[in-house]
C-alpha cells in the first residue's frame, strides 16, 4: 500500500497552508482504515499494476484544459506503451474520464468532458480558489479544476478502484499538481467550525445516493465558506411527473437510488437548507453516446437500462435519467 500513503507526502503541508490544519488529526486514523488491505479483496489485483505503472517516469508535458486530460513523453517506446496499456486495463472499469496517458487513450464510460463543458461556463472562476470535489470517482473534474487555475483541488470518493485510477493518472500529470484523493466519504470529513474554507464545493452525482438528501445538502454546506459555491448536479424527474420520484425498487437498474425531485422541488430543499441565489443552469437527458460501454468498460451501461421499445423510460417504466446542475451560494 506504499503508493497510497506516499500519496499524502505532499498532502499535509497543504492542510496548514489551507486552513485545514485541524484535519491532521482527524484524517490519519480514517485513512488508514480505509486502506487497510485486508479490507478490498480487488487490492491484490490493483496493487501490481500500480506497482508497474509507477515505475515509469512522470511525463515530460501535461494538458489539463481540455477535453481529453492528456500527459505525455517524446520518447516514450512501444515496449513500454504495450506494458503500460495491459497495467492500465487491469484496472478497468474506468467509468470517468477520458484521459490520454503516453498516447494511450482511455475511452471511459462517461464523456465527463460533455458534463463539464456545460457546467464551467456558469461557474464563478476557480482560479486562486480552493475546491473540494465530493464523489470525484476517478479524478477527471479535479484536472479540469487546475487546468481552471484553482489552488487546491481535494476530491472524496470511498472507492479504491477511484484511487488507484486517480494515482495512476496524477503519476504521469505529475506529482507536483495540488490535487488529492481521500477514500472516505463526504460525512467522514472533520465538520468543525473552521472547516469552511471551501471557496467551492461540487456534488455530481451523488445526491440520489443518500438516504438523506437534506443532510447531504447540510453536510456539503458545512464545508463552504460565507459566499462559497455549491455545484449540485443530480438526477431529477420532469416537472409534470410530480414533486418527487422514490423507486420502488431500482431505478435504471441502480439499487441504490433514493430520491430524485423535480427541479422545483430541488431548488426548494437548497433555500430550505439556507443557500442563496439558488438557480438551475443546465437540464439535460442522458444520451447513450455520454454514458455508453467501451472497451475500457465493458460491463452494461446506459443503453442497457433503457426501455428498449421507449429510450425515453428506464426498464423499470420510470422517466429516463435527465440530469440537472444547480448552483447555490452560502450566505
């Protein structure tokens, strides 16, 4: 587990330069539970293939501001392309991306670019800004952050799959960029008073997932500092379906979906949990060529969830996914 732990070498100088410092106690014991390797029977698969990918040396250039996260070498051989290609893909699924890494490209399932071209130009800008990413997955938001000029870019995500991902991407962008990776999960986060230094906060995806959607909503709050941003993207249902949909069962085949609100009903639990200047910026429907299987996640995807005779229902008869992102300011 050397790669995960050196990961934070570089991590808590920053917690001092932040006004973090009160995470140096509060952190070290949940990270090291967290990745205790007798916990993730998949590590002793990941490990090896991190060990290989890290025995390459970090690449010569790096391009965060742009679709596709790209790092590469002049004189990176094919030899080592071809060794670096099969360490990669043992650890797919990669779901979040896309990322070109020594001319390896890896074609993830979600074009996140897509989400994120409609999301920056509504953002106030992160240059200078420290942001901190709740349910990051793999990391591409967080390139994309520093390629927007933000200070310090921390993304929260139990999964170590996640991590080994994130890792093996930040060794070839370089291990000087200030972004980090914490597999814990965003109620984990130490919630003292002077933790509000968060000048932005995103939750993409997440939302759905919680049993309690308004103590998520509290919890992200929590983190931001007085006139912070809340980026909340989310699953919603069509205003004329009603104020709220609670699968019965599962939603696109996820077990693990709770609420999804109508977008009213939305902005209303974000004013009802304090936030100002709540407004949607974007409403859009999942296409099978955002979310769709590829080679570097072969397992079913979007298209598999849909009614085959409707795309516009789940398999279950409920409203297709359509997502929206809702920007909010703490007072």
């Amino acid at each position: 587990m050397k790669h995960y732990h050196q990961h934070y070498t570089s991590f808590w100088p920053q917690l001092n330069q932040h006004r973090l410092d009160h995470w140096h106690s509060s952190l070290p014991p949940l990270l090291d539970l967290a990745l205790d390797a007798n916990g993730n029977g998949n590590l002793p698969r990941w490990q090896p293939a991190l060990d290989c990918i890290m025995q390459f040396p970090a690449s010569d250039q790096a391009w965060l501001n742009q679709a596709v996260v790209t790092a590469g070498s002049k004189d990176f051989s094919e030899a080592d392309r071809a060794s670096l290609t099969d360490a990669l893909r043992a650890l797919m699924p990669w779901r979040k991306g896309p990322f070109t890494l020594e001319g390896i490209h890896i074609d993830t399932e979600w074009r996140s670019d897509w989400k994120w071209d409609r999301v920056a130009p509504h953002l106030a800008p992160l240059e200078g800004r420290k942001v901190l990413d709740i349910g990051c997955g793999s990391g591409y938001h967080l390139w994309r952050m520093l390629g927007e000029g933000a200070e310090l870019a921390i993304g929260v995500d139990p999964s170590l799959l996640f991590m080994t991902q994130f890792l093996a991407v930040k060794h070839f962008v370089g291990d000087a960029q200030p972004a980090f990776f914490l597999p814990l999960t965003l109620e984990q986060l130490p919630a003292q008073p002077q933790s509000d230094v968060f000048d932005t906060v995103f939750s993409m995806g997440v939302l759905y997932h919680r049993r309690s959607p308004i103590d998520h909503i509290l919890d992200l709050k929590r983190q931001l500092r007085s006139g912070g941003e809340l980026v909340l993207e989310t699953l919603v249902v069509p205003d004329d379906y009603g104020q709220l949909l609670v699968p019965s069962d599962r939603y696109a085949q996820m077990n693990n979906v709770w609420f999804i609100p109508s977008v009213a009903e939305l902005q209303r639990w974000l004013e009802k949990c304090g936030f100002k200047k709540v407004r949607c910026v974007d409403l859009n429907q999942t296409s099978i060529e955002e979310q769709r299987a590829t080679e570097w996640m072969e397992w079913n995807s979007l298209q598999d969830f849909l009614d085959p005779s409707d795309p516009n229902k789940t398999l279950e008869g409920y409203p297709a996914p359509r997502r929206a992102v809702l920007i909010a300011e703490k007072p």
